[in-house]
C-alpha cells in the first residue's frame, strides 16, 4: 500500500535498520536463539522481497526521469544517535556484509557518515563499495544535521535523519512535506540568452526572455546579465507551478497509511498532503539540472570571447548551429577553458555565483508559498532526457545530448583527479545561506584503483575528505569503461551487471541506450 501511495509523491523509506532492528538482535543473539549467519540470512530474504517490487511508469516521459526502476526505499545505516553519540553497531556491520554477499540492486543502501565515525566503519563501507554494485551512497551527518537545525529542527530530530528516495534526508514525525519539486533546465537558459530567448528545437517560438541578440554584447557582464534574465524566469515560473500543486494536492490527494504512521498527523487530524501541518517543517525543494553544462558554457564565453578575445560571438554561435561539424578546432578551443569539476577558482566562481541566485530567490520567496523551497541538485536520470531538447552548448557539447549529471562534471572536463572534483563541489556551494538541500556526486573509479588494502585506506581518506568538506552526497561506479562497452555489446553475457546511476542502483543491461553512453562517458579516475 505504501508503493501505491508514492505515486502521489510520497516515498516510506525503511529507514534506520541498524537501529531499530538491533535491540532485537542483540538479545536473540544474546539468548543463544539466533546466529549471525541466521541473522544475515533473514537480511538477504528481506532484500529479495523489497526487489520483487518493480516500480513501472505509464509513460516513456516518465520512465526516462527514473529510469532502471528506482522505488525509492533506501536503507539507512551508521550516523548517529539522536544524543549525537556515534550509532554504529554489530547490524550496521551485517548489513553492510549482506549487500556484499548478496548484490541485488535493490534496496538502496545509504551509509550515514560524520566527523567521529569508526575507522571499522569506513572500512566496510570502503569495501561495500569497492563491490561495485554502486552501494552504499555515503551521506554527510557533518552537512545534513547543522543546515536542518537551521531550519527548525531540534539537534535530536536532525540526528535521526534518514534517508528516503535518492538523496533526501528525512526526519520521523517532524518533516512533513511530501509533493516533488520542480525540475528546471538551466542549460536551455544559456541557450536562450544565444537565441534570444528562443531555442533551435522549437524554432521561433519565444520561450524566455529577449535578451537581445548576443552579437552586440560588448563585455561579459551584458552576457552575464542576460542569462540572469532567463535564470530567474525559470525561477519565477517554477515558484508559481509549485504554489499550485501545494494548493491542488491538498483538494485532490491523500495518504493514509504515511499519515498514520506520522505522530504529527495523528495529533492534529490531519493529512500529510495538506498544505501546512502544525508544528512540522515542510522541506521542499527545486532541482539545478545541468550545473557543469552550464559553468563550462560560461566560462568558455567569458574567457574565450571577452577577456582573451580568441573567438566572436557569432564565431560560436556558427560552430553551435553546425553542431560543430567543419568546426572542431572551436569545439577543442571551448573544452580547453577553465572547467567545474577540476578545483579552478575560474570556473568555480562562476558556479557559486550561480547557486548564489537560485538559493536567495529560494529564501525571499519560500514564506509566500509557506515551506522551505531549497535548491537542489539531483537529476535522478532526467539529466538524459532534458538534454534531447537543448541543442550544442558553448562547452562543447553536441546537441540533444545528455547534460551533465547532479552536481558532477561534464562528462570528461575533470582532468584534476577526484579530490578536485570534491573541492569544485564545496567550492561553488555557499555555506553561509540556508536555503539549499542535496547535491548529488557521481565518482567513478577503476578497480585498479582501489584494490588492494592500500586502495581502501585510499578510499577511507577520500570519505573523509568528503566529510571534512561537508559534501552531501556522494556515490560510486566502480568498474573499467571497458566493461561497459562489452555489456552494451553482449548484454545477455553482462545480465548481472549493478551499476549506480543516480542515488540507486540498476542493472546496466535494462537502461537505455543513452544512459548507457551517459554512463561510458563519465569520467574514469584511475588514480587519487
């Protein structure tokens, strides 16, 4: 019942297994009545079932925002306890263990991380991930807990976390929001400030604002603000979709088992999908989608155009138009600028400057629509099917394909290793604003990387790296590109092939096409 009631936006995370499991464990265990291997027995039944649901869309539209099945019911372990104590424990560690035995791509797996986790810890999830199924995604205590305090939460609810759907931290009995936010194509707001608020798929229609015709921009603050025009129409047109969905939601649908289970709704008599529950905080939010694309566009505009002076304006607009055939040396020009993703001062001011606009509209017009509506950066698999509309883009990229993913790299443009694309992320993340929420964080590493007990201490470093950074999210492949060519090719052969897509895992066999070659494109770093 709780998977019909997705379908109207809501998702029933399983939650913290390792914690409310474990007084049962502890004292079959203690009682001589249940053994580890029982126990992890019953854990690898438990995944079975959760996996026999498969969470089908009616439309192809639908299926390609979250293709591979996703169902959204993560399993949290580690993190703390809701006194700020470390909550790892002996089931953590089993858990951990049975998603290595036993690497079905279902249930998701998220392993809570902060600044006194274990060493014993980090090592199993160290090694979980050097499986290469994709889980778990790690999640930061050290981001996640002080931003939800700042919104009104006590330090014991927001330690409580879990996580829920594919990277969101949800807290029982206090958050109540449940309806999805808007998802917005930044990338075709830099295309519109090219074609003057119109894009070549749709041809003269007038789709954002006439910015002008970019030929006669003199210096980068026109081009700059242009695309701020359009950034912010999207923002505005977003904001006044989510004020009707809360408003129809609440006249159309009902949950009655997530209200049942929510003492909140319980106290007051009320529905979760109702507009404001007293005494809750409602944690919405609208997703960047494209954040690489679009800082690498700038950045060869601003640099290439207006300060080097190397290339005109209609010199790019031409190569774009073209798809950049018969104009490859401009495509190699715009790919060689300062990239996000590569720990460049260049490129990274020009990515917070651009989080910096969507998170204080976010927090000047959030009250109107009474919750908190925060900038995300999680594109799910929409990053494919968004980018069949736009069309070449000032990075280099070709047209109608996939937009960068969440908030990682163009596929290719981090040539600096992985530290570099952490620090990118903290970087052009504006930590003193609090109107911000998850960033999604693809890392994909070759086997060869991090094999070995030196390869895991390698990969213990980096989570705490991550974790000192106060990164939100991260997750892995771990897998040569080469397989993933050979699976593509003889996908019978490779029909048990897991790989982490975007906040879950799916066989690499039943995605499409064009995730696929999104997969294969993603950079492979095979050193630290």
């Amino acid at each position: 019942f709780s998977r019909i009631e997705q379908k109207t936006g809501t998702t029933i995370s399983n939650g913290r297994m390792d914690q409310y499991f474990y007084p049962y464990y502890i004292k079959d265990v203690e009682a001589g009545i249940l053994t580890e291997e029982q126990a992890m027995e019953l854990l690898e039944c438990m995944w079975v079932g959760m996996a026999e649901f498969i969470d089908m869309y009616i439309s192809p539209t639908g299926g390609a925002f979250n293709e591979g099945y996703a169902h959204w019911e993560a399993v949290t372990v580690g993190g703390q306890t809701p006194e700020g104590r470390d909550a790892t424990n002996d089931l953590t560690h089993l858990i951990l263990k049975s998603k290595r035995e036993f690497p079905l791509h279902y249930p998701d797996l998220a392993a809570r991380i902060h600044s006194r986790s274990p060493e014993s810890y980090l090592w199993d999830v160290a090694e979980t991930i050097k499986d290469g199924s994709g889980f778990p995604k790690v999640i930061n205590d050290e981001e996640v807990v002080p931003l939800y305090v700042s919104k009104g939460a006590t330090f014991a609810e927001a330690y409580d976390y879990a996580v829920s759907g594919c990277t969101e931290a949800r807290m029982p009995n206090r958050d109540t929001y449940t309806s999805g936010g808007a998802y917005i194509n930044f990338a075709a707001a830099v295309e519109m400030v090219l074609r003057n608020g119109r894009m070549k798929k749709y041809g003269d229609q007038v789709l954002g604002v006439e910015t002008g015709d970019p030929t006669t921009f003199t210096t980068w603050d026109e081009f700059w603000n242009a695309y701020v025009q359009q950034h912010l129409l999207f923002l505005k047109t977003a904001f006044h979709q989510q004020y009707l969905i809360n408003k129809i939601r609440a006249t159309t649908f009902a949950q009655p088992m997530g209200s049942a289970m929510h003492d909140l709704c319980m106290k007051h008599c009320i529905d979760l999908h109702q507009e404001q529950i007293p005494e809750g905080i409602n944690l919405g939010y609208f997703e960047y989608m494209g954040l690489g694309t679009v800082v690498d566009s700038l950045s060869a505009i601003k640099k290439l155009v207006f300060e080097d002076k190397k290339l005109t304006m209609q010199q790019v607009i031409d190569a774009i138009d073209a798809n950049f055939e018969g104009h490859e040396d401009i495509a190699a020009m715009l790919r060689s600028v300062p990239c996000y993703g590569n720990n460049d001062p260049y490129a990274d001011d020009i990515g917070r400057a651009i989080d910096k606009i969507s998170v204080e509209f976010g927090g000047k017009y959030s009250k109107e629509l009474g919750m908190h509506n925060d900038v995300r950066y999680v594109p799910f698999t929409s990053h494919v099917p968004f980018g069949k509309v736009v069309s070449a883009t000032p990075n280099g990229r070709k047209q109608f394909t996939p937009l960068s993913d969440g908030s990682s790299a163009s596929h290719g443009a981090d040539v600096n290793g992985p530290t570099a694309v952490l620090l990118s992320n903290y970087n052009t993340k504006n930590y003193g604003m609090r109107d911000r929420a998850a960033r999604m964080l693809n890392i994909k590493f070759t086997p060869k990387c991090i094999e070995g007990e030196q390869g895991t201490e390698k990969l213990v470093s980096f989570i705490r790296t991550m974790c000192d950074l106060k990164i939100w999210h991260v997750q892995f492949n771990v897998i040569n590109r080469e397989t993933l060519i050979a699976a593509k090719k003889d996908p019978e052969k490779y029909r048990n092939l897991i790989v982490r897509i975007a906040g879950y895992s799916a066989y690499f066999v039943d995605l499409s096409p064009d995730l696929q070659n999104d997969l294969i494109a993603r950079t492979e770093h095979g050193a630290f």
